[in-house]
C-alpha cells in the first residue's frame, strides 16, 4: 500500500491473498472489493505495527534464557525456572531499573550477554516439541498451497 503497488480498488483481494500466503487462511465466503476487511483488524486502522509484536517474542525468550543463565540453571531451557533464585531476581531488577535511561540493546546486553536480537534462545526452547513433531508428521504434507481458493471474484 505505501509504494503504492497495492492500490485502493485491491484492498480487500491483496489482504486475503497475504492472508492465504503467510497464514494459509482464507474467506469462509467470496469477498470483493466492497468491503475492507483489514480495517476489522484494529491494528490496522489503529496504525498499530505488528513489528513490535515480532520484536517482543524474540526478547521474550532471550531474556527467559539470559534470567536462567543468571540463576545457573543448567539442562534443557524449556525446564528451567528461576522462581525465587536471587541472581536472576537481581538481574531482572537491573533492566527494569534502567527505564529508557540508556539504548535499549546496552539494556540487552547487560542481562543477556548480547545486543543483537538472537531468536535461538526461541528454538532451543521449542526443541523438544520440535522434534515430537517432526516424528509424528513423518510422511505426511504439512502445510497449505498458497492457491487454495481465490479470495475475491
């Protein structure tokens, strides 16, 4: 819509072939150019990015990784709890201290060693389920085709 290759009368059909293609979701109806159904999104007319929701997921995990590091948990992450130890505590109170007094990847770093974003804390938690998964799907098509059912006529 910004470069302008998305343009007003398509909407409604570029949000449902998006939707199809990355969510492989499509209209439970036919659904044409008379109505916006992005706008039922508050985000959208909100003007509220997705972007920090993306952003918060990654840190969510790093930061569950860096507070068990902190604490000396050693074994798979997805086991780890650092309830009541006061290494992690102290860590934990140590970014929250810092509010917006400095940028936030210094903030990053100090609790988790790093200030690049780093998705592997994600994957390492999600590990196990992982590979359940993949023995379990063995053989079998997972996934959606992007050309399932056209989204407006």
């Amino acid at each position: 819509v910004f470069d302008g290759s998305i343009t007003a009368d398509n909407y409604n059909k570029a949000w449902w072939d998006l939707k199809a293609k990355y969510q492989g979701v499509a209209p439970a109806s036919s659904r044409g150019e008379e109505f916006f159904d992005p706008g039922a999104k508050y985000h959208v007319p909100g003007n509220t990015p997705y972007t920090r929701y993306f952003l918060a997921r990654i840190l969510q995990f790093q930061f569950y990784k860096g507070l068990c590091d902190a604490s000396g948990y050693k074994g798979p992450l997805h086991e780890c709890t650092f309830y009541g130890n006061k290494e992690a505590g102290q860590k934990y109170w140590a970014m929250l201290s810092k509010g917006a007094s400095q940028p936030w990847q210094a903030t990053l770093k100090e609790l988790t060693g790093t200030d690049k974003l780093d998705a592997g804390p994600m994957i390492e938690y999600f590990t196990p389920v992982n590979e359940w998964l993949k023995q379990q799907n063995e053989g079998q098509m997972c996934g959606w085709q992007t050309n399932a059912a056209p989204a407006a006529k």
